[in-house]
C-alpha cells in the first residue's frame, strides 16, 4: 500500500473547530485505508403501489410533492466523494471554494416538502403496537412481536399492493397511511437496515391534517446531517461501524449537488426530458437525467472535488420572488436553529454559508460543543418510549424550534449563540433524568 509523504500533516492547525480529525474518513482516505469503496446507500424505492385515490390525503399531509421524486436513484461515487468532505462539527462541506451546504432553502426548493411548522416529535402512547397497527392500518404484521416496533417494508407491499374495488373509505385510508409510511421508511428517513420503518412514524399520519402541519422538510434534512455525520465519523448508538453506510434521503443530495456544481450535472443530451426553470419542485427537473460515466467514478469525483474552486451559489435566484410568495412563506431557511427528527437534533448553520443567500461572509457563530453533536449522533432511532422521552428531553431544541423566527439570520447582524454551554449541560440533566 502507497503511503503519503511523512512530511506531510493533514492535521488541522487548531483542532478546536475541527474535533473530529483522526476519526473522521478522510483520516482513512489520506492513509489509503478506505479504498475505493463507494457508500452502501441505504433505502428503497419500491414501495407501497401508489394510487390517485391516496392523493388527497398526501395532500393534506404535506407529502404529495415526493411522490413524483421517489424513483431517482443516487450515484453513490458522485455522494461518497462529496460526503467524504462532510463535517459534522460545522454542519458543512469542506471545499476548496469555502464552506457549502445544504439548506433548508435547498429542501424547500428540491422537494417542496415544508419547513416551517411543528417539529417532527409526537408522544408515545400507552397503547400497545400492534394495536395501532389495527387502528390506523387494519392489519398487524406477523412479526410484530413483544417491544419490536418496526415493519418490514415488503411486508407493506404486499398487505397493500392491491386496493378492492368496492373499497370503503376506512379501507382507502389505511393504504394510503400504508403508502405514506413506505415513503417515509424508504425514501425519507431510511433506517439502518433500509428495509424496515419504525413505528413511531405511523403516529405522525394519524391524522391527515395534523401531518399537514409538520416541518417535514426540516426533519428530512436533519435526518440527512445527522447520517452523514455519522458515517463520516463512524458513528453508531451501538457502538459498531457505520462506515460503509449512508442512510437519510440522498437522492435529495444528489439534487443539490447538480444544482450547485454543473460541471457535475447530466448534459442536456443525457436527460430523457429538457430540464425547465419551471419544474415544481425543482428536483424534478432532474428526475429523468444520469449521472455522467467515468471509468473509475469514484476517484475522477474525488480529483474534482480535490480541485472544485467553483460553485454557484444562488442557482434559484431567478425565481426568488416567485418562491419567497409561494413556497417560502418565511424566513425559517435563514435561521440558526436546531432541526428536529424525533431522537435527531442536529444544527441548521446559514450563517455559515452566506454566500449562498447574497451576502458577504463574516465570522460564523462557534460550532457546538463536541459533547453535544456526539450525543445527538449517538441517539437511537428506535425504541418504544423515545418520542415520549425526546418530548422532555429535548425541552430546550424544540424551544429554540418553536421561537426559529427570533433567530432567523438578518444579514451580517446575528451573532448570537443559540445554545450555550450552560443550556446544554440543562439539557443533559434532563435527559439522564427521563432515561
């Protein structure tokens, strides 16, 4: 195995931005330990058949616009060269033309999911699982056993694949709730195994309006950060190596990536149809396109980035004023706020990427306490009483959520750290208190 130059330091000058160097990936990259594997994407996009019948109630959900994105499968060289330069710590990609991210902007326009709204958390009820199972999809999976509170995937396309005729409402319901879950165990919130979806996301479609007032696309994005920080670190709730996954909803970062480097995007010819300004969501203008092929994939994307001194960093800046009065109802995408998936907290940081909204870059807040990012990135997905447990315990970042509006980046004026050092210890107590 060739070995760099000894006289050579990767390291960080200072490591108190930095923490994470000597675990992170590219710590193996540079020692030629990763090789050249690719990421094992995790999720699936055969799901529950879907059927115009289950429109109105994905409608009412804040879901329909992923419907149409669901068949796109992301390159896995083109996302491992890119996450490879994710960094945890500041919630950013580490390129040669700065920092970059992804945003909640990026979400709003690629997905048209929302981001403003109620944090993704519900309590647990008392109720045993598959009672619920009964309740809300009519059936109980046959596996559904003792504290288990996850289905298989391939169980839901099976049980609802094929809706009745002379159906009743009740009966159209729980398979659109069937669909509805699919999508988001194996599109939006892949977990670990990409072939089952916890539970616990059943009770967030309970009600049809109720889901329509979540911020589906905040937690989508902070399900996103938390697996690649995750990955990156080789970070798991249970103690064993993450390294060769990447779960949370990656064809979304696939998007983001086009958008902002066309260099890396499909040429015109490589798209079955013309991508237009005026798709809505903008991901779709993607849909039909392929990644460009490359002998080896993985290293050309790795030498791109390496040299990447480019980016656009307002691709959707002609439709601004269309999106401002549509879609982006306010000014969440611009504020310093913790986004909230159930047991994943992780921090949303424009201020960071200024450039990306119009402005000149100053000095960004300090990053969060390593203790702090570990803890979220360590907290299972899982677990029959974690949404009553996170209810409580994450007091403190549905606070900050809830007032997101106080904080919203104004231009070069907010400086001010959303969580010290003295909230967070609060926000330890309480958790060591509920667990």
């Amino acid at each position: 195995m060739r070995l760099p130059p000894a006289t050579i330091d990767p390291s960080p000058v200072d490591s108190t931005l930095l923490w994470g160097h000597g675990q992170h990936r590219m710590d193996s990259v540079w020692t030629n330990e990763a090789g050249d594997r690719s990421f094992h994407v995790r999720g699936t996009t055969i799901l529950v058949p879907y059927r115009e019948l289950y429109r109105p109630y994905l409608e009412a959900a804040g879901l329909l616009s992923v419907v149409p994105l669901v068949p796109m499968n992301p390159d896995a060289s083109l996302i491992t060269a890119l996450v490879e330069r994710w960094r945890p710590e500041t919630s950013t990609f580490h390129l040669p033309c700065g920092e970059v991210t992804i945003t909640l902007e990026d979400v709003v326009t690629l997905s048209g999911l929302a981001i403003d709204g109620d944090a993704v958390v519900v309590d647990i009820p008392d109720e045993e699982w598959s009672a619920i199972c009964l309740r809300l999809l009519g059936r109980v999976p046959y596996d559904l056993v003792g504290g288990v509170a996850v289905v298989r995937i391939t169980w839901l396309r099976v049980e609802f694949s094929h809706l009745p005729d002379d159906a009743s409402q009740e009966v159209i319901e729980q398979f659109a709730r069937a669909y509805a879950l699919s999508l988001i165990g194996g599109v939006l919130f892949p977990d670990r195994s990409g072939s089952t979806v916890h539970l616990q996301y059943l009770l967030l479609i309970e009600d049809w309006e109720r889901a329509g007032g979540f911020a589906w696309g905040a937690a989508v994005l902070s399900y996103l950060y938390r697996e690649m920080g995750r990955s990156t670190l080789h970070i798991s709730h249970t103690g064993t190596s993450l390294a060769g996954d990447l779960g949370g909803w990656v064809a979304l970062l696939q998007f983001w990536v086009w958008e902002r480097f066309p260099h890396l995007a499909p040429r015109d010819s490589e798209t079955r149809a013309p991508a237009t300004e005026d798709a809505h969501p903008r991901g779709l203008r993607w849909l039909s396109a392929s990644s460009r092929q490359y002998g080896d994939q993985l290293f050309q994307y790795k030498l791109w980035f390496d040299v990447m001194d480019t980016v656009v960093w307002q691709p959707y800046r002609e439709r601004a004023l269309h999106l401002r009065g549509s879609v982006i109802q306010s000014d969440t995408f611009r504020a310093v706020v913790p986004l909230i998936c159930f047991s994943s907290v992780m921090w949303h940081h424009p201020d960071r990427v200024l450039r990306q909204f119009g402005m000149r870059q100053h000095e960004p807040h300090q990053p969060h306490p390593e203790a702090e990012v570990r803890f979220f990135l360590r907290q299972a997905t899982r677990g029959s009483s974690r949404g009553q447990q996170l209810v409580h315990a994450s007091r403190e970042s549905l606070d900050f959520w809830n007032r997101r509006h106080e904080s919203a980046h104004r231009l070069a004026t907010c400086r001010r750290r959303c969580w010290d050092s003295h909230s967070f210890t609060r926000f330890l107590n309480i958790v060591s208190s509920k667990t």
